[in-house]
C-alpha cells in the first residue's frame, strides 16, 4: 500500500503532534514505521510485521528470496487496518528487526543472513526498535489520558502449514491477555470476526487455535499501561497466492470491508462496556473525509458535469411525429431526433478509469466509487448508442427489464376494477405550474417551474442550473395530480437535488448505481406518504411495466400502442405518450422501474428508517454505508424533504398494494 502522503517527520516532531492532540501521518525518518492519526479516538490498529524494506547495507547479506521472506512478512496486513483513524505499521522488513521481539532479540534471524550482523548493524536496527516504541508509548499514554480504557488491534498475518489444512481465517492469541478482565471483548471479537464473508472462502475465527500471542507488542504494552488491551490476530493469507504471492483482489477487498466492520463494531462495544460511554461503531471511525476521496469526487464530478440521461434521450421533435402518427397509425415507424451529445466516449471512459480509486482507505468507500465509475461507464455507452441498435442492449444492462414477478403485479392492479377518485379541477401547464411554483418556494426551493413541448412524460426535473421542473405543455393536470407531482417531483427530485449539492462529497449529484430505482420508487413512496395514492395512478405505473414488456417483445410502435389502447384501456393520448416513453431511444426500459422501485421502498420503510436516501441521489444498495457515513459527519443530513402526513391509503387500495409481491 502506498503511504498517504510523503512528509517525513523526526520523532521530536511526532511526540509534540501527540503531545498537542494533532492528527498527522507521515513517516518517521529515524525508523521504518509509518503512522496515521485521523482523528484521536481510544481504538489503535497496529501491523508491525507489513514492511519488506532492508536497508541497503544489508541487501546483499539477505541470503532469503523475495518469497521465502514473503512467507514471514505479513504483506498487506496494512491495508486490512487501513480504515480505522489510527493506524501504525512498518516498512522495514522483519527480518532486519522485529518489532514483536525484544530488542535485544529482534535481530536474531541467523537464517536470513550470510554471516551475523556486526555490532554496528544491530545497534542501527536496534535503536529503530527503540524508536518505534517510544512512539507507540507516547500514543498510548496520550490515548489513555484522553479517554481511559484503549483497544490496540494488532495485526499479523500467516502462511498455513501442510499439517495445519483446518487453520482458521482469524485467529486471537489470549496467552497474554488477562481474559478474566477482557474475556467478554475477546468473546465479542471473535464473533465479529466469524461473521466475515469471503468468496468462495469458508471464512471462521477462533481463539489459540493456531497461534496464542505470546508476542512483543502486547507483552510490552502490559507492562507499561493497565488501562490498555492488545488484541494479536492473526489472518490467514488466503488473499494471495502462496508461491507466486499474485493478490486475489475481491478477497483482499471483502475481507478489508469486513475487518472494518469487526474493528468498528468491536471497539464501541469496548466502550460501552468498560468506559461506560454510550456509542455506535460508526462513532469509532474518523469524521474527517479522507483526502484521497475528496480528490476523487472532485474529479469525478467535473467528469460528468454533462451526463444528464433524460436531456439528451428525450425526443426533440415529438409534436411532428405525433402528427406523422395519426395520420397513418398502423405504418408508423418512429424518426425520433435527439439533442447532440457533446461527450467522447473513449475518452470520458479512459478519464474515468484513470482516477486512482485504489488509493482510497476506506474499503466500502472504494467500492462504492468503483460501482460508481463502472456504471457510468455503462450510462455513456447508452448515452452514445440513442437512436442506435445498440441502445435496447445497453438500455437492458443499465435499468434491466421486467421479471414475472413485476408483470404479474402490474397485471394484477389493472385487472382489479379501477377504484374512484376525487381528481379536482383541471389545469393548464401553465396554471399547474404556478401552483407548484408556490409549493417549491414554500419549501424554500429556488427553483424554476417550466412548461416544455419536448417532454414525453409529463414532468421531469433537470439537476442543471438552476434547477427546473419541466411540465410537458400539451397536457392538462388534475389538482389530484398536481398535489402528486409536488410530492413526487418536488418532495423527492428536486429535494435530493438540493441536498446533494449541499454535501461534502459531489458523488451523490452524479448519483450511486441503482438510484433509478430508489429515486423513483421513494418519489411513488413520497405520494402514498402524503395521502395522493390512488388506484389510477398504480395502473398507470403498471402500464409502463407492461408496455416495457410488450417493447421488448413486438419490437413495434405500433402493436404496443395498440395493445395499450385494446387491451389495457388507456385512452390514445396516454398510450401514446406512455408508447413512446418506452420506444424513444431506441428502447427504453427504465419505466419498469418505477412500480418495483414503490414496492421495495415501502417494504423497506416498513423495517427501518429510509431518511437518509433523501441525501441525494442514493440507492437502496448502499443505505447501510449512507447511514454511516450520516453518522460519521461526511454527510449532512437532508433538509428538503416530502410531506409524510402518516395518512393510510382507503381500506381498498391499501388491501390491493399490500397483495403486491415484492422482492
């Protein structure tokens, strides 16, 4: 792993930083050992043994190859601890002095030398060993004084022997460890430890069974503090290859995932039971946004400042081809003609991939702009491809198509007898567009309200300066359904749209994989939340999902107009435009989305708090990591919301939504 940043600090500079309760990381010049200090918390992670470095002296004395030594160093053991605010560990190899030795018998590794070290050499890496300490006591002291009790998680990693096939993935040593004091962490730990998945790996943890840590580190750590409790495990190497030493990289990142979340969780309940002080696991972790991330997100949202999918797929000449269409329904063949796109695929895409994504700490946060680069690699190619062959195909790989369960749902509310409702009077664009003007300044939404004549839906709320919520000027609005869109668009869209520009990190503007889904499915939810459910609008979601069916099986206008019109009723100028919504492009499967999406949002609300998808543009996937991240202060909690009124839905219509099968 490469260091965070460069800056090499004498050891008089590191204990004054301690001594301030400064954080800081750097290297320490007059020893082979690197520290990370993000926040000053009473939870330390240490890898003594991660270094390969000899100084150059010594490199021609090693008689051990690159893999011989490879089998007793503990290669990225730093990047496993690399999440947690404090971290130290080594650079210098093991074989020149080991940290988890005595000093004086830290450079007893007669088989990795030609001929024993001369006194000079062994005084060199003696007075190493001796800095490291003194830099650890220093932190440890200050920790304490802090905060009274400490948990030091040090961390090694091993090589199975052929006699040792049953070895555990993680393993605690307690030989040193006073388990009638600490017993119940220990306990606590190795239950977390248990709980981590990795990929085609029967993951387990157990205590002494390989090893019993019987080391340095904690040996020297109870003999100068009481109020500290040292934690040796050790991690079986099932991330690399033994002999080659080749990285299996999703077991190297699953496994970094769920250390954090074994350290984290293990830590608070440290605290809650021996400091007696109320927290969370996400409380154990670092307020500060890593550098790394916030270069990242910067870059990321500069990249993308023109992907905007709606703008670019929606029809420019819709009234010409509507006219085309009326005069010759069953021959009609769409020309749609779209706005230029002005991105270079290639070049966006080697951009994109070139941000250094890896050099983020935090494992859940590097998958999370991992997911996030891959998909909009997926959203270019479908950008790239309107009007194409190629787009149905990529349309199909970015918002998937309808499974049976979704077209049984859809079938279901439209053949159960549609429910009356109270619509209200009818409204221009134009009036409609007054009314939710009123409502967004209400909410204090600088924002414009704007009719269009270019939209195939009805409303559609554009992220780029200012905001705008475009309403689709050849149609009138119902007050039933302008108080839904208010909701719905203005509640959900343009709220997430202001709060993700309220946040620290750009990422949740561009928007996380599976926001479609989420967005619109908590849009629907914010309607039901606020009393404007109705069984109409249910059936006109449920058509889209089966007009995205009927697409992508006739492969014409035409035939899925008309099986609109004959066989689910809807009047022509809603199959119409509900046709064309799923044929623009080229074929367009998002609508399917939105009755899945409802469906999964409510049963979610149902279980647990969804507040925090109101942040931005979030997904469902990643609510767990949002929470945290709330919780942390990386991200501010949302501000703008939509009106949850806690009104149930008609006896009736609540009995037809509660029948739908969700996944």
């Amino acid at each position: 792993m490469a260091n965070p940043v460069s800056k090499v600090y004498t050891l008089e500079e590191m204990l004054s930083l301690i001594q301030r309760g400064q954080p800081f990381s750097g290297e320490l010049d007059s020893a082979g050992c690197f520290i990370k200090i993000e926040q000053y918390l009473p939870v330390v992670c240490t890898a003594i043994h991660a270094g390969n470095r000899l100084r150059a002296e010594l490199q021609p004395l090693c008689q051990l190859s690159a893999a011989q030594r490879r089998l007793e160093e503990a290669p990225f053991s730093d990047q496993l601890i690399a999440s947690q605010p404090i971290t130290l560990w080594s650079l210098d190899s093991r074989f020149e002095y080991d940290l988890n030795r005595a000093r004086t018998l830290s450079t007893r590794y007669k088989s990795a030398w030609k001929r024993p070290l001369n006194d000079r050499q062994r005084a060199i890496s003696h007075e190493k060993h001796a800095q490291f300490y003194r830099l650890y006591e220093a932190l440890i002291a200050k920790l304490e004084s802090m905060f009274g009790m400490v948990i030091v998680f040090d961390l090694y990693t091993y090589q199975p022997t052929s006699t040792e096939p049953s070895a555990p993935v993680f393993n605690i040593g307690s030989a040193q460890i006073d388990m009638q004091r600490w017993g119940n962490v220990v306990k606590r730990f190795t239950s977390e430890l248990g709980k981590i998945q990795l990929p085609h790996i029967e993951s387990d943890a157990a205590v002494d069974a390989v090893f019993e840590g019987r080391g340095y580190l904690i040996a020297h750590t109870n003999a100068h503090f009481d109020r500290t409790l040292v934690l040796p495990t050790e991690v079986k190497k099932v991330f690399l290859d033994p002999d080659s030493g080749t990285v299996y990289p999703l077991v190297l990142d699953a496994m970094k995932s769920g250390l954090k979340q074994a350290f984290s969780e293990t830590s608070a309940y440290f605290q809650r039971r021996h400091n007696r002080r109320r927290t969370t696991k996400a409380k154990m972790l670092s307020s500060s946004i890593e550098p790394a991330v916030l270069a990242i997100d910067k870059a990321l949202s500069k990249l993308t400042r023109k992907v905007e999918t709606l703008k670019y797929i929606n029809p420019t000449n819709m009234t010409s081809e509507r006219k085309r269409f009326d005069a010759a329904p069953s021959r009609y063949q769409p020309d749609f003609r779209y706005k230029q796109l002005p991105i270079h695929a290639n070049e966006f895409k080697h951009k994109l991939y070139q941000l250094p994504i890896d050099t983020i700490s935090d494992p859940d946060l590097k998958q999370l702009y991992s997911s996030v680069v891959n998909k909009l690699s997926e959203k270019i190619d479908l950008l790239t491809s309107i009007g194409q062959d190629s787009f149905l195909y990529n349309s199909l790989r970015f918002y998937g198509r309808p499974d049976a369960n979704a077209i049984s749902n859809a079938q279901f509310l439209l053949y159960a007898k549609t429910l009356p409702e109270e619509k209200g009077p009818q409204y221009t664009a134009e009036q409609a567009a007054e009314v939710m003007l009123q409502a967004a300044k209400a909410w204090g939404m600088k924002c414009n309200v704007t009719p269009t004549a270019s939209l195939a839906a009805r409303a559609m709320v554009s992220g780029q300066k200012p905001p705008t919520l475009y309403l689709n000027s050849k149609v009138t609005f119902s007050h039933a359904e302008v108080q839904r869109l208010i909701q719905h668009e203005l509640g959900v869209h343009m709220a997430t749209t202001f709060n993700a520009r309220s946040q620290p990190l750009r990422i949740f503007s561009i928007g996380l994989p599976g926001a479609t889904e989420s967005q619109e499915g908590l849009a629907i939810l914010a309607e039901y939340k606020a009393g404007y459910m109705s069984h109409d609008r249910l059936q006109t979601l449920a058509t889209r999902v089966l007009a995205v069916d009927s697409m992508l099986k006739e492969q014409n206008f035409y035939q899925t107009f008309d099986y609109l019109v004959d066989e689910l009723g809807q009047d022509r100028d809603s199959a119409f435009v509900t046709t064309t919504r799923v044929y623009r492009g080229g074929g367009f499967t998002k609508d399917h989305l939105y009755l899945e999406g409802f469906l999964h949002t409510l049963s979610q609300s149902q279980k647990r708090s969804i507040d925090n998808l109101l942040v931005g543009k979030c997904s469902h996937e990643y609510l767990d990591l949002i929470d945290e991240l709330v919780e942390r202060g990386w991200l501010l909690k949302p501000k703008h919301r939509y009106d949850d009124k806690g009104v149930e839905p008609e006896p009736i219509l609540k009995y037809l939504i509660d029948s739908l099968r969700h996944r």
